[in-house]
C-alpha cells in the first residue's frame, strides 16, 4: 500500500546559472518530492501526466526507487510541460524564459484505486483546483494533506486556492507568499491569520535563510545550511516537502514534535539538492551523507545555555 | 575595575518608521552596546564623546547601570553627533536622511588608566583608525577585542579597515558587508576569507534573518526571533554585540562552545531592542523577560533527530 501520494508536475526544465547552463533536463515538482521521500523507504506513488516525449529511463529510474508510477498518465499525442529560467547572481531570484504548459493544460489527475487510502498526500504545486480533485478522490481522509502552492495562483486563482486550502493540514510557501496570501508583512502575524484559512501547520520557506514551522503558539525554526557553493536552486522547495512529508509518512507522528524532526530532514535533504544542475545530486544521494550532514544541522543549531 | 571596555558613538538619532517618527533620542553604538551588556552584571567602561547639548540625565541613566562613563569626554563648545534615518516598510532597508558628525569629527578617543587592562573591548562602528587607536593604547593585549564596522569605511578607509580588523580577535559585519569585504557571494567562503585576514572568529548579522559565526570550519547559527511587530531596528546590531560580548566578559570563557551561547544572548537582547523606538526597550528590561525569551528561543531551534 502506498503510505505517500504525490500530486505535481513532472518536467521537463532547462535552467540557467551563473556557472552554466543545461539542455531539456528531467525536473518537475513531483520528480523532486517522490526522489526525496524515497530517503525514508516509505512507498510512494507519483500521480502526474507526461507527452510521449519523455523519455523510458526517467520512468524506471522512479520505479527503480520504489515509486509507484501507475497513475502518472503518459499522453500519446502530448508534450511534456516545459519550464526554463535564468538565475540571477545572487540565487534567490530568477526569471522564467519561457513556459510550455503542454500535456499539463487538460491534466485531470485520476488517482488508481490502489492509492486512495493513502495516509499522507503531498499536493506539488499545480492549479488548486487539480490539487482539490485529488483530495475529493480519496476515499478516506487521509491523516496528513500537505499542500505546496505558489503567487502565481494568488494572482490568477485565489478563490480556488481558499476553498483547497480549506481543506488541507500543512501549507507550504515561501515568504513572499505568506505575505501576500495574508497580507500582512509580519510572518508570525501572515501564519496566524493563514491558520485561519484551514491549514492548522504553516511552513514559510525562506529559501537561503532556512523554514518556519508555526502551529497555534508554537514556532519552530530550521536554518537552511550555509554552503560553499549554491549550484542549482531549482527543486529545492520541492525536496524540502519531500523529505519533510516522507519523514511524517514513515514515522506516522504527525505531532508538532515530529513535524519538528521532518523539517529538518526536509532542510537537509535540499541543502543537497542545491548542489547540482536539477535531480542529479539527489539521485546520487547515499545514507551516509545523509546522516553526516544531519550532523552539522545538529552542530549548527543546538547550544546549551543557562538562563540568566 | 572594568571587565568590559566599550568604544562608540553616543549620540541623537531622529527616526522614521512606517509606525511613526521621533525627536531627537539618544542613540549611539555604545549606548546600545553598554546598555545591552549591563543585562550581564559586568562591569564596563564607554570610551566616547558627545557635546554640550548632551543632557545629563542621559549620563546618568547610563552611570546608575554601572556603566563607568569617566571615559565619556564631553566637549564644552561642540554638539553631539546626530544621525536621522527613514526605514521602508520592509523595515530591512533605510535611507539615512542626515548626518552631522559634530564632536566625532575630531574624536581621538583617550582610554582611561583604570581601562587599559581591560579583557574585553567592543569596538562600536567608528572610522578604523580611531577603533585602532583604542586597541594601542591598551597596557596588556586584551583577551579578547571585538570589532564591529560598516560598508562606507570599506568605501572609504579600506587600507586602514583592514589594518585594523588584523589586529581582533572577532569580527561581527553584515552579509551584504562581508561580500563586499571578501569579494565573495557564499558567506561560507566570505567568512573564511576574512579570517585571513586577522579575526579568528567571523559573525555574519543577517537582521531578521539572524547571525551566523564562523571558527575555521566550524559553525553556528542563530535566527532571530521571529517577532509579531519590528518597531524600529536602530541599534539591534549593536545591542547584539553588547550581549554578546557582555556574556563572554563575564563568563571569561573565550571558547567556541562558550560563544555559541554569546550568539545567543546577542540575539535574545536584540529581540527586545527593536519592540519601541530607540534605546526605550532596553531600559526596561527585566531578567525575567530575558529568561522567558531565552526559554523561546530553545523552543524555536532544538530538535531531537536520529539518524536514517
């Protein structure tokens, strides 16, 4: 039985940074999430839709790590979705050069039977209403919805967005997002008034600057770790919400405590991510490293102080 | 005798924030510094100067602190420093909308007797030469001297900046200043480019987005808390330098370890200090407000995790 469900693209990117640039690459909101789960051996199923151009070896090398592939439709006489983007220097903005929707225009995911009891669904960003028709195929509430969106549906959809996030546990976004979706600038005032829309956890990501997890009074904050280099931001956010929803699909504690624990892990795993052009790092990922650098997260942030 | 040897401005800021405007306030790097630092029961010293238009309430709010101000001169025809700032509603940016030098500009700062074996300096933003001059007038090398700076005297003084920052311990700069100083984007290689060149010890204050140190190749991080309202952010930076180096002269412990918990205290003080307008928070701080926040700021960032 598949414990995690993943809704969300599955892509073809081409990306530009300053230290280079890639052809047609395989990217997509779900490819990142279901590689990053996979570190939790938790069995996850991917629900997506591809064109007859994406290639066999990226289907198997899913399968190969034991994600279900079943429900990601490849569309005989369709491309696959298309993004490509340029980085600015600083890494934290980028401009999108063009965007071929594709296959993704008429995409209406259909869950397989054998998934819609699964405890823990990840809605990779895509339109809130595709997101909503997922948890309206389930056919028990699942434990845990956890549901990534972005300012472009802000923009265009933010009454579909309000009825889906309505519906949803945890809400993943970026702090430009929180701001807008609240509008208010300070973050602890935006996760408050954002609980109120549904979602009992909010997580802001600040990109570079680490995760906020905020739920009634508590707070939790994970850095994100300081690096040498930052190669490819692309999929990070992605990988930050697989790790954090593998980690609680896995463990099946979804206490502030344990979201805890999966925000680190998600943190750790993009910080990996970063580090090479699109899914590469990730798919070369082994326990070890994992396990060494959750190390530094705990060198990084755990003191011991006396109060004064 | 002083444990602690602070050197800075004392001075009026007039300050403009989305929340209001102020008359001329007392400001000043080492007002905030001395004021943080007293949280610490340690006994300091300001070395600094201000002009005839100085109210003496002030020097005494400063003295009933046991904050020794013997070092304070104050120039019988001069007039204080004024710095006035408008902050933009992201409260992260501001533009300086005056500044009359006044006393400072012929400011040659003389150490008192009973401070030249002090431990401990805090070297407040000043033009490099004058922090340098503090550091040779010292009788035996302290044990530990910490230097704070800004992007203008990297501007304008850099030849002297650098002389200077060879000859402390720690360093504490911006992000954005540290990448100007070093030439690097990552503040991972800029941190260890910059201990080159003198200070053991690198502290990247990131604002909202809270401070990292740096020792060879390790690491720390502390965010800042993350606050419902910033008010006014004039004098966190010094008011974290005032904790932090308040807490290591009074503990005498100059060990990593030991300013891991430093950071810390820095970061707990300069949550308070951006609440009201100026110095106003921190002159009614209470231990017990200190220690419920520093209660905060474990919940925020400890984490119990296994290894995968």
């Amino acid at each position: 039985m598949s414990k995690l469900l993943i809704v969300g693209t599955v892509a073809f990117d081409a990306i530009e940074t300053p230290f280079g640039k890639t052809d047609k690459i395989l990217g997509g909101a779900a490819t990142y999430i279901g590689l990053s789960a996979t570190n939790f051996n938790v069995p996850s199923a991917i629900v997506s839709v591809v064109g007859n151009d994406f290639p066999k070896e990226n289907i198997d090398m899913l399968a190969k790590r034991d994600i279900n592939v079943s429900g990601l439709e490849i569309v005989k006489d369709g491309k696959t979705f298309f993004w490509s983007g340029r980085y600015h220097n600083d890494m934290n903005s980028r401009d999108t050069l063009e965007t071929q929707l594709n296959v993704l225009e008429n995409f209406s995911p259909v869950v397989p039977e054998a998934f819609k009891n699964a405890p823990v669904i990840m809605l990779g960003n895509l339109h809130p209403l595709v997101q909503l028709s997922v948890i309206e195929q389930m056919e028990t509430r699942p434990k845990l919805i956890v549901l990534d969106t972005m300012n472009f549906w802000m923009d265009i959809a933010l009454e579909d967005l309000k009825k889906t996030i309505a519906k949803v546990d945890v809400i993943t976004i970026n702090d430009e997002e929180a701001r807008q979706l609240s509008g208010e600038y300070s973050l602890v005032k935006a996760a408050r008034i954002i609980e109120k829309m549904g979602p009992k956890y909010v997580v802001i990501k600040k990109g570079e600057h680490g995760a906020l997890l905020f739920h009634e009074d508590q707070m939790f904050f994970a850095p994100a770790l300081p690096l040498e280099e930052v190669f490819d931001p692309t999929g990070a956010g992605d990988t930050f919400a697989g790790g954090f929803t593998g980690f609680l699909a896995s463990t099946e504690d979804y206490s502030f405590k344990n979201m805890k624990k999966a925000i680190i892990h998600g943190s750790n795993l993009a910080s990996f991510c970063v580090e090479k052009f699109g899914t590469e790092r990730m798919e070369q990922l082994s326990k070890e490293e994992i396990n060494n650098r959750l190390k530094m997260f705990k060198k990084l942030t755990q003191f011991e102080i006396d109060l004064a």
